[in-house]
C-alpha cells in the first residue's frame, strides 16, 4: 500500500499503500506534464512496502468552476478503480487533499510514447534516414511492421476490453498511448471518459461528478484535434461514444504510415506544409541525406491546425465531402453519409463537393507490395474511417482483421494473457538480422536507444 507522510492529507483511503521516498518537499516532484486539466509529476516512492521505484501522480481540481470543462478527475479515479488489464494504466492510490481542493491519483511511471515513437526517425520501413532515397530493406519492413502491428494490435485489446466495460475513452490519441520498456501498450488518461452503464447518469449525481452527462446532453467537446470524429464537428449533443474511439483509432493507425516532417531547432510547426505528402520523409530544401534535420514530428493524417471548420475540411479531402447516397452505388462511396444533414450544425457551413483519394495515396509508409500485401492495413484504417459511425468496424472484429491475422502476433514478453485470449499465433520473439529480437528489443532500436 501507498503510505502518504504528509499530515496535510484529508480523506485518504484506511490502509495507505505509497510511501514518497523523502518527498515532503515539493522540490521531489518532477512535473513531466502540465496541461489546462490537470497536472502530473513524477517523484520516487516505495509501493506496498517494497522497494522504492518511480511513480507518476495526477494532480486536478475538485472544484468545478476551476476544472476544465468536461474533465473530470473524480469521475476518472472512479473508472480506473474499476479496471484490470494488461493494457490499461492501474493506480496504485488515490487522495483527495481538502485544503488544496484537488484529487491526487498515484500511478506507475511508464517511460515512453506512441507520439514520441512515431516522431523518431528509426520507426519507418526505410533502413536508416540517410538512406531514405535508396532501396528499402526487407529487413527493416519486416521489424517496421512487427513493431507497428504488435502496438495497434494491443491497442485494440484495451479498447476492446473498455468497451467490454461500458467504457468510451473519448481521448485516444498517440500521446495517451504509453509504452513500457518491453513494448506493452499502456492506455491512459481516462478525465473524458464515459462509462455507459445503465445507471452511470444517477451514479455520477451520487458521486458528486463534475461534469455529469445525460446520454441526450453528451459533451462533443471531446477528444483531441486530427483524432476527433467528424460527427464531434457538427455540434450533436447525442452520439455512440464507442464510435468516436473508433473513428480515433483509425487515425491514430494511420499515423503509424503518414510522413515525417522536419522541424526547426526551434519550432514545432510543421503546418506550412501540404497537406498531401507522398513520400516518407518531407524533404526541405535547407537539409540533405548528409546533413538530415535533428527533429522531426509525424504528420497526423487530418489537420486540425486551423480550427473545427479547417478540421471538417481536411477530413472532406481525404474521404470526400459527406452527402446523401441516392442508390447502391452511392452508398459505397467513402463520402456518403446517411443523415448528415440532420446533425445540429451541418447546414451551417456550405462545403465544396469533393470525392476525397485513396487513402494509400496519402499515407507513404505503407510497405511496398513486394513485402506485404499493403490493402490490408489501408482496409483496417479504411474499416474504422467511416462517416456514418454505425458503419465502423468494431474492436472485437479488428482483432480478426487480415492484417494482424497474417502473420505471427509478437507480444511482449510480459504480457499478461487473459483468460478468453487465444494464444495461438502469438510469439514473444522473431528472428531478424540473423539474431533473435523482442518486442522491447524493436522497440529500442526505433527510438534510437539501443
């Protein structure tokens, strides 16, 4: 258990479970993140006792005319409290502090991301970046796709196992997917999250949630830039929360094969460039293969950079602009859309009629088709970025997509099985380069650690 030797503490649980290795002071919390909801710090504290080892905690308000609107901690502490999975962040302790009016939620300290994955310039299916204009390597696809294919596929896991649950993240992004040193999946920050019990409604007035939502009152404020669902964009205050993780999950997955982008020494922008980019890496005049950039960033399949209605846009020029199918073949059509024009703001902005691309045209890291079959990861992406959200394909069904069912599933090697889990076709280890590697071995080496 977390023992908490401040004396300023109210409200803590009976039996404490952290002990903060000399924390008492302020200075012994490292904030790591810091963003209009909440604050997390990482400090050295022994768990049940045991020996000391690095922890996070989630510092946000109780109070509602401070919170941020529709996060919500208390609400958050509650779903996580509720949940076992390999795959989803467990707390180890949880406080609420009166005289500082906040909740405190104590976590393990996971060291990396899926967003800083898909920024290194190691994690595509070309061998090195100064070879980036010679032949690719069938070696390196082959670790490229043993990686990404294990990430996505553990990240379906957990959203499978939350909706199992009742539970919608409303958040799915690369930076809430977190990943340990032997490659498994974390998810995290669940402030938006929404649990679709029967009695969720009256269970959060009990509770004294910040932000309760009934189910014809939904916030659309919800999710975050190129990761939201287009019905988020049209103002409906009733919608699938499932089918928003969806939509998220299918740009997330497509993120694993747009570009990267350089970036300045001293900027992070990357948004004067074009939209559509056909090649892995963006090239700029002011570099070269022997002179690369030091930074670059992944370029999110839509651009959320200029608002809701740029958003919209960018997401119409990709799938097409939404409108009603007349017949059949119509239907078929990324771009049609049963009932769009029945959401609350869709008759507010008049958009260019477009029929949108093929996604394998805009996203260049897929592997060529003389290694793997690239349709099936555009199918899987494809499956998810579907307008009508009835239409998305389901997590349990992506768990049988070709596209994982094509070849062995590595797994870590301290992944925990469920019970209802299928082992068969899943390894800990592959073979490449002549030697045996892990998925944290993979992992390594695209981040440019090993």
């Amino acid at each position: 258990m977390l023992e908490l030797s401040s004396t300023d503490i109210a409200d803590s649980q009976e039996e404490d479970i952290i002990n903060p290795s000399d924390s008492e002071d302020d200075g012994d919390f490292e904030i790591i993140a810091e963003g209009i909801a909440s604050t997390v710090s990482k400090t050295l504290a022994s768990v049940d006792n045991g020996e000391p080892q690095l922890v996070v905690v989630k510092t946000s308000t109780i109070i509602k005319k401070w919170a941020k609107e529709p996060h919500d901690i208390i609400k958050e502490c509650r779903i996580l409290e509720r949940l076992s999975h390999p795959n989803v962040i467990p707390i180890f302790d949880s406080l609420l502090d009166r005289s500082q009016n906040t909740m405190n939620i104590w976590m393990p300290y996971v060291p990396y991301s899926l967003s800083g994955l898909l920024d290194s310039a190691r994690f595509v299916p070309t061998p090195q970046l100064e070879d980036f204009s010679t032949p690719h390597s069938q070696a390196q696809h082959s670790k490229f796709l043993h990686l990404a294919r294990s990430l996505m596929i553990q990240i379906i896991y957990g959203v499978t196992y939350l909706h199992a649950q009742s539970i919608a993240h409303r958040d799915l992004k690369p930076a809430n997917v977190l990943l340990t040193a032997t490659g498994r999946v974390i998810l995290i920050d669940f402030g938006i999250a929404r649990d679709g019990s029967k009695d969720y409604y009256e269970e959060s007035l009990r509770n004294g949630d910040l932000w309760p939502e009934a189910k014809d009152s939904m916030y659309f404020e919800v999710s975050t830039g190129p990761y939201r669902a287009p019905e988020l964009l049209f103002g409906t205050r009733s919608y699938d929360a499932y089918a928003i993780d969806l939509w998220s999950l299918g740009a997330v997955f497509a993120e694993f094969f747009t570009p990267l982008v350089p970036l300045s020494p001293t900027s992070n922008d990357f948004s004067s460039y074009p939209s559509f980019i056909t090649s892995p890496f963006k090239s700029d005049p002011n570099y070269s293969a022997k002179h690369p950039p030091s930074r670059y960033a992944r370029s999110p399949l839509f651009d959320a950079s200029r608002g809701e209605i740029g958003l919209a846009w960018s997401i119409f020029k990709v799938l097409g602009t939404p409108r009603e199918p007349v017949n059949e073949q119509d239907n078929a059509q990324s771009w049609a859309w049963p009932g769009f024009k029945d959401l609350p703001d869709a008759q507010k902005v008049e958009f260019t009629k477009v029929d949108g691309v093929y996604l394998d045209h805009v996203l260049p890291n897929l592997p060529p088709e003389n290694v793997e079959n690239p349709a099936s990861a555009v199918d899987l992406i494809s499956s998810f970025l579907r307008y009508p959200p009835e239409r998305r394909m389901k997590v349990e069904d992506a768990q049988r997509h070709p596209f994982f069912s094509c070849a062995e599933r590595l797994l870590p090697e301290d992944f925990d099985f469920e019970e209802e889990m299928d082992r068969t076709g899943k390894v800990s280890r592959i073979e490449a380069n002549g030697a045996y590697m892990t998925l944290g071995d993979l992992l390594s080496e695209a981040l440019g650690l090993a």
